[in-house]
C-alpha cells in the first residue's frame, strides 16, 4: 500500500488503553448505556490491533523468504520460500483490503437513527406529491430492513401531497446508510392535472439528521417557549378541537419546531424535543468542524442541499444520481423503495475519497 499500515495502527494501540481505564472507571461502571457504547468501541479497535499485529508478523515472514531466496537463489530452501511466498503475498492482499477498511476514519453518527425532513420545492401542488412519493419510498425501504417509522409532523395538502413531512427512523446502522439522501431530488413528469400532456420538473429537499443522545446535548429549559395550540387539517375531532399542537422555539439560535399529528399534547411536545435536539446538533456540530463540512461538501453525499442530487424522469423510467453519475432504469422498483444500489454506489464513492484523503495525509508526514 502507498499508505502505511503500520502508522496508522499506533493511535489505535494508544486508544485501546485509554479504553481499558475508562472501563475501570466507577463512573463508566455506574452508566451502563455509556459503558456499553465503551465497550463496543474497545471491542472494535482490539480487533483491528490484533489483525495489525498479525499483518507485523506476516511482512517479516514475507521479509525473511525474501532474505532466504536473495542468500542463496538456487538452493531447496530458496525453492520452498518461494512456494511459501505465494501463500504469504496473497494474504497480505487480503488483510491489507481488511485493515483498509477498517482504518479509514468512520463517521460516529452512522450507527444513530435519523431524523428526515422532506419538503417541496418548486412545481407547486405536484411538487408536494413528489414529496409524498418521497416518503413512501424512504418508508418502504425502511420497511424492507425492519426498520421502525414515526411520522413527527406533517403539512398535509388538498391533493394528497405534502408541503412538508418530518419522520424519524429507528434501527440499526441507519444515519449511515442514509445520510447521503440529503440535497434536492428533482422529479419529471407529466402531472395528472395536465390536459395537454406537457413534461412538468419539479423538486423536493430532504434532509437526513442523526438523531441527538441525551450526552450529546444539554439543552437548558429556560432557553425554551413553549406554545400550545389547536392543530389544523384532518384528523378527527380530537385533533382540531383541543390545544394538542405543540411549537418549541429555542431561543439562542431562534431554531423553531412545530409537532402536531398526536392527539396527546405530551406525545407531541416529546416528538418536538427530539427534533429540535437534530437540528441543535447539526448546528452544533457545523460550527465545531468547519472544515470537516467544507471537505464533506467536496465529496459524494455530502448533504449540501443546495445540490441537485438526483433526478426521477418517469417517462424514461429512469433515475440518475449526479453525484457518481450512475443512472438506472428501474424507476419503478426504485420509488417503491429498491433504494440498495444507489446507496451503494454512493457509499463506494465516498468512501474511495475516505482512502484518498488518508493515504494524501500519510505522504505528508
């Protein structure tokens, strides 16, 4: 490799034993949500230590062989070092492809659920049906992989579109798989309303944000305006005649957050925690690595929203992700939620950059 290994494996030796002192801790022992996140990670990084090591060991076999062949070419030994050779050369292939993968930096939030927040853009009232289409196909994907979907808010419109919906998703792995759904998705297609049949391009903006843990996050209740109001739109008498809506303003940042799909003013007011806990963080962790999302935003998937990610043409039955330019005619399975191979392919992408960015800063030191 043109990155060395060995290098890279020395932090992780360092942080194992911070790990192992932090699992000593009284504290550490007395929050077993904490202590457990602990132990995982030491698991994690021990493992990669001992595959480092086990590839040490293998480059001094490889070392040694080549010694022997280069003492003395035509003797039985060098013969059998050569054999022997083969086996080794093809094994540290395979463990350099291993220790790649899991030394390239990963993102902490990937392991999170999400907070998504879709809304329209422009094309009007097809534009919030896209939105719609949006959410049930991120729905059904969800579906696909046991997920758990929770509509938090929502602006419902005459047609059966939506302005705006806000959902969270709960699983396992599934900021990671995810978070590169974020930036404006445009649709093209000839909307039922229209006699002439004429192509209309309309667009829709999704947001994907882990979702904030408690030590993440101290939120100070006075920074907080609680109002409670009636809900509007459908949804029974319970919904539009008692004051059940909740709007939480966080004041410092004028960061504003309105739930009001639960008929329990709790329920909605907990959903609206949630969310504004996201957005806080996102902001948060924005001023805090400036430069992280400046290095993000040159590569695949990196959420800016001003960027026109991908385009649903529905009559070629086509849809083109820009970023990586793959294009796929499989619309139909892909609206209904067949999201794997675009998200593969920009997970690839991003990752291939991970390993050029890692191997650029090696060359330097």
């Amino acid at each position: 490799m043109k990155f060395s290994i060995i290098n890279l494996l020395e932090p992780l030796k360092k942080r194992l034993k911070e790990l192992d002192e932090e699992l000593t801790d009284t504290k550490v022992l007395a929050d077993q949500k904490f202590y457990k996140k602990i132990a995982k990670e030491r698991s994690d990084v021990e493992e990669t230590v001992n595959k480092g090591e086990e590839y040490s060991r293998l480059l001094k076999s490889i070392e040694d062989n080549e010694q022997l062949i280069k003492e003395d070419p035509d003797s039985e030994l060098a013969q059998l070092a050569h054999e022997e050779l083969e086996g080794l050369m093809a094994k540290k292939q395979k463990l350099e492809k291993e220790l790649e993968l899991r030394l390239i930096p990963k993102d902490p939030d990937d392991s999170k659920n999400v907070i998504m927040e879709i809304r329209a853009g422009t094309g009007g009232e097809e534009a919030a049906l896209f939105v719609a289409d949006l959410f049930r196909m991120y729905s059904r994907f969800a579906e696909q992989r046991g997920w758990h979907v929770d509509v938090m808010n929502s602006n419902i419109t005459g047609v059966g579109g939506f302005k705006e919906i806000i959902f969270s998703i709960e699983g396992d792995g599934i900021f990671g798989d995810l978070k590169f759904e974020s930036g404006v998705h445009r649709v093209q297609r000839v909307p039922a309303t229209e006699a002439s049949g004429r192509l209309h391009t309309s667009a829709a903006s999704v947001v994907v944000l882990p979702e904030a843990e408690d030590v993440e996050l101290n939120i100070d209740p006075l920074d907080l305006r609680i109002d409670v109001f009636r809900a509007s739109g459908p949804g029974g008498q319970h919904v539009n005649t008692t004051d059940s809506a909740v709007r939480i303003t966080h004041i410092p940042t004028n960061t504003v957050v309105t739930c009001q799909d639960e008929k329990s003013q709790h329920k909605n007011k907990t959903k609206a925690l949630k969310v504004l806990r996201a957005r806080l963080l996102d902001k948060l962790n924005a001023q805090k690595n400036e430069q992280i999302s400046k290095t993000r935003k040159s590569m695949v998937g990196s959420g800016d929203r001003s960027e026109k990610i991908r385009t649903y043409n529905f009559p070629q039955n086509r849809v083109t992700d820009h970023r990586i330019g793959l294009t796929l005619y499989d619309l139909e399975n892909i609206i209904n939620g067949k999201l794997d191979e675009l998200i593969a392919g920009a997970k690839k992408s991003a990752f291939e950059k991970k390993i050029k960015m890692v191997k650029e800063n090696q060359t330097k030191v």
